[in-house]
C-alpha cells in the first residue's frame, strides 16, 4: 500500500547518511527539506513540528551559504515556525539580515535574537515598515541614538504612547532626532511642545496655538514684583551670570535652564520665552535684546525676530512652553495659601459671614468660680 501523501516523510536513510564520517549531508538535508516544507500542498501539526525540529536543530551546524538561502526561502513564508526564525537570526550575518528584511512580523523575541550578537542591525530593523507596538517599544529601549533617530525618519510605523514620549525627551537634547519628529504627520502639535525651540517658524506657530487653546484656562501666578527693573539693571551692567540666575529665580526653574539647549540662537529664544514668562513689558524686553549681548543687539533682525517671538507668545503660554521645554512644571500660583474668589455664591457667603460676625454683640463672660 502506497504511503499517504499527507503523512510526514521518512528522514531515516538521510540522517543515517549524516552521521557517516567526513560525510557531512547536515546542508542537503536542510535543504530539501526547507524546499518540501514551503512547496508542500498542505502541512499539518505534526509535519510543521517535525520540520521545526530538524531545521532548528541543523540551522546552527550549516555553513553561512545554506543558512543564508534556507532563511530567504523561510523568512517571507508564513507558516514558518517562529522558533526557525530565531535560530536563523541567532545565526547572524546573511541568514538574519533576511529574517530582519523578508520575515512579516519582528517580534519581541524575534528583535532580540538578531540583537543577540551586538552588531549594529537595529537601525535597519527600525527602518522597516509595519513594525509592531511592542517592536517599537523595544527598541526605544535600546536608547540608541540611531535607532532613535532610525524609528524617528520611519514613516511606515506610527509613533505613540511612552514610545514617543521617550523620542520626545530625548529629542529636546538632540537637534536631528528633533527636526525628524517635528516632521511626523502622526505626531499631535501637543505631543511636540518640548521640542518647539527646533521648529521652523511655520511649526512654531502651529505648536503655539495649540499651547495657547490650553494655557488660557489656567490661572498665572503675578510677576515677581521689581524683577523687570532688577533685569534690566543687570543688562544695563552685562553681567550675564547674575542675570540669569536672576530671571531662573523669578520663574522657578534652575539656574542652568538655558543649558538644555546646544544652540546659541535657540538659547536666546528660550531667554524671550522667560522674560515672556516673567511679566516684563515689552519695552523691557526690547531694551534687554539691546543690552544684554552685544552679537544679538548688533543684528537688527535678530532683535526684530526675539520681539516677533516676545509679542507672538501671550504668558500663560510662554510658562507652558518653558514647562514643556524643562520638562518641569511651573508653579500655577505665586501664593501657598487656598484660593478664595472674590466674586460669585462663594465669596458673598463668606463676606456675609464677616459682616454679621461683626454685627454679632459678644458674649457675655461668665465669672469664675473657685472651688474649695
């Protein structure tokens, strides 16, 4: 009776062929059966579990040419095991640079396999369209600058979540990884707020209005009473250091903030949001653009850009931007003591509680009276 067509085939002679001495049929056999496991009509549990076996098995003793044919052939189908596509990227070289390329889906364990040997595979592996969330966030783990930078250029994947909050704060700190998220159609103005000082003025104004739609509904606290008079005096003196320290002081932040960017223009940018953020006029601000730094004042479009930047930004939306940007909340109220309305049902019943506490005769003391 003819053996089924559907029952797994009889490896017996081949692998007793294998273990002949100085005979080494380990890639034929991986070979052909690779061709039979993705020609084949149909494969059933057993076949596939079969095939597993063997092919993980012989995956690691094969030469690098099989490994790297077997793994084209097995990357793109389907059916393939994932434990084959482990062994395969664990491999290295040719073989897991097809799985990384042809294989429909890098999961988790996947990634790690072809991370396993350090080479530099994961930019390529950020590179590739239709990653997984979980794929992604893996490796944003990584904190690797080129693959930050490699998930950041991916347009074929969408960025969100602590994925994107993770490129997010880092991308404050690096120039390129920010202009190439400020460029991502999925990324909400919101979610881009830190990175504003690395915008175009065209993106700035989008981030802009849409700090503003928020910033407007929450209270500021009042500027620092004499800090205006107390900047422009130390810009008068050019004593750049005490300035700073003082207008930091004045919104709470520390007195290294301007380090958190590299540039020197964007440096004096976030300067103007501060001054913004302080309260001072507009005049103030104009004649410190004049007197502070030498460079700037000698540049009238510069000046004319930091006024543009100071008349642009209302406060309440300069304090978020610099929260966003710091990545520190700024302090809503100037004042620890609770907020009391001046107007509405609170306050009259409060005020009409004074007034007839006022009203109200005292009570009369009762004497004291001793004891024996």
């Amino acid at each position: 009776m003819p053996p089924s067509v559907d029952a797994p085939p009889d490896l017996s002679g081949l692998l007793a062929l294998a273990r002949i001495e100085n005979l080494d049929l380990k890639p034929v056999i991986l070979r052909v059966q690779t061709d039979l496991f993705v020609r084949a009509p149909g494969r059933d549990r057993t076949a596939i579990e079969i095939f597993e076996s063997l092919a993980c098995g012989l995956i690691p003793t094969v030469d690098e040419e099989t490994a790297r044919v077997v793994a084209g052939k097995l990357a793109p189908f389907p059916e393939t095991p994932p434990a084959i596509l482990e062994a395969l990227a664990l491999r290295g070289g040719g073989a897991r640079d097809a799985v990384v390329e042809l294989a429909p889906v890098l999961s988790r364990p996947l990634i790690e396999a072809a991370l396993a040997d350090g080479s530099d595979i994961a930019a390529r592996i950020a590179a590739r369209a239709g990653l997984s969330r979980e794929a992604v966030d893996e490796l944003v783990r990584e904190g690797r600058p080129e693959i930050d930078l490699a998930l950041a250029a991916n347009l074929g994947i969408t960025l969100r979540g602590a994925a994107l909050a993770r490129l997010v704060g880092r991308g404050r700190g690096a120039a390129d990884l920010a202009r190439a998220l400020l460029i991502r159609p999925d990324v909400s103005a919101a979610d881009l707020a830190p990175l504003y000082l690395h915008a175009d003025p065209m993106r700035r104004s989008v981030i802009g209005r849409t700090v503003e739609a928020t910033a407007a509904l929450r209270p500021a606290p009042p500027p620092p009473r004499g800090l205006g008079e107390t900047l422009t005096g130390l810009s008068a003196a050019r004593d750049v250091a005490a300035f700073v320290a003082a207008l930091a002081d004045g919104l709470g932040v520390p007195r290294n903030f301007l380090a958190v960017v590299a540039d020197a223009g964007a440096r004096y940018d976030l300067l103007t949001l501060g001054l913004r953020a302080a309260g001072l006029h507009e005049e103030e601000a104009v004649y410190i653009f004049l007197t502070l730094n030498q460079g700037v004042a000698r540049s009238a479009e510069r000046v004319a850009d930091l006024v543009r930047l100071f008349r642009t930004v209302s406060r309440p939306a300069a304090r978020d931007l610099i929260a966003a940007i710091l990545d520190r909340p700024l302090q809503e109220r100037g004042r620890t003591e609770p907020h009391q309305p001046l107007h509405g049902p609170e306050a009259k019943l409060r005020q009409g509680g004074e007034r007839a506490a006022l009203q109200r005769p005292p009570l009369p003391l009762r004497a004291r009276t001793e004891t024996a």
